[in-house]
C-alpha cells in the first residue's frame, strides 16, 4: 500500500484540505464507512460533518481532525504530525491585533455650548443693562424731579 499524503503546513489552509481529501481517497473508504470506523475507534465523526468538512478550504476543529485522522487508518504517528500542521496554520492565521477602540472625539459640541453660553450671557447682560436704565433718570428729569417733586412727562 502507497503511503498516506503528509500535510504541508507552510503551503496553507487549502493545500491542508486539498491533503485532507487526498487522505480520504487513499484510505478508500465512504462518508459511512469513516463513520463506523471512528466509532469503532471511539471517536464521534458524523458522515455528514467528514463531507462538510472536506468540502471547504478552512481548517476544521482540531477534535473532527483527529476522529477523521483515526477512521482514515493513520497511526499514532501520523496524527501527531498532522494535528501539529494544522496547529502551525491556525498559529498563522490568527489576525493582526485591532488596536483598542478610542472613544469617539467630540467635535462641535464644544461650539455649541460656548454660543449656549455666549448667548445667556448676552442675555442676561442686556437684561441688567435695561433694569439699570428703566431706573435711570436723565440729568433734566433729574432737574425737574427736584423742582417740582414730579418727573416729567416730556421727553428731548
């Protein structure tokens, strides 16, 4: 018998699957066939997760590999060397770390409070400057307050 396909962890995850269905071809058996032989091995590999994982080109759970390894025919050897591929490409398709979001920066709200401000200070400027006037006399109805102890009605 020919030797069973070695993974290639530095050719990908698709060349990893593409080794994967090689795999099952060399061992000759069904979907239904791999499943009785993981269950008589002790492992769980439901035909239809064997075919779905085979497939796609992602990397399947590490737990269905194994099963899938064992029902396939390979030895203790042998899964060790492919579970340790599939570890090494998992490793490398981590993503890039996202930096930590940063909250959002404010703009325009600051503008916004300042002319709230602005105009409640104008507000109540104008509102003291009024008060101050409507108490205020002039310097003739001052005048005309001394001499008659009425203010007068007329105005220059």
């Amino acid at each position: 018998m020919t030797p069973p396909p070695v993974p290639t962890p530095t050719a990908g995850e698709a060349a990893f699957m593409a080794e994967l269905r090689r795999l099952k071809a060399w061992s000759g058996l069904s979907y239904r066939e791999l499943e009785r032989a993981a269950h008589a091995e002790g492992e769980v590999l439901p035909y239809s997760t064997a075919a779905t994982m085979l497939r796609r080109d992602r990397l399947p759970r590490e737990a269905v590999l194994v099963a899938f390894l064992v029902a396939c025919g390979l030895g203790a050897e042998d899964t060790r060397r492919w579970v340790a591929a599939r570890r090494e490409l998992a490793m490398g398709a981590l993503p890039l770390p996202v930096p930590a979001p940063q909250p959002p920066v404010r703009r325009g709200r600051p503008r916004r409070l300042l002319a709230v401000v602005g105009a409640a200070t104008a507000v109540a400027f104008l509102a003291g400057v009024s008060a101050t006037a409507i108490g205020t006399l002039t310097v003739q109805e001052e005048q005309t307050v001394e001499h008659t102890g009425q203010p007068s009605t007329t105005r220059s």
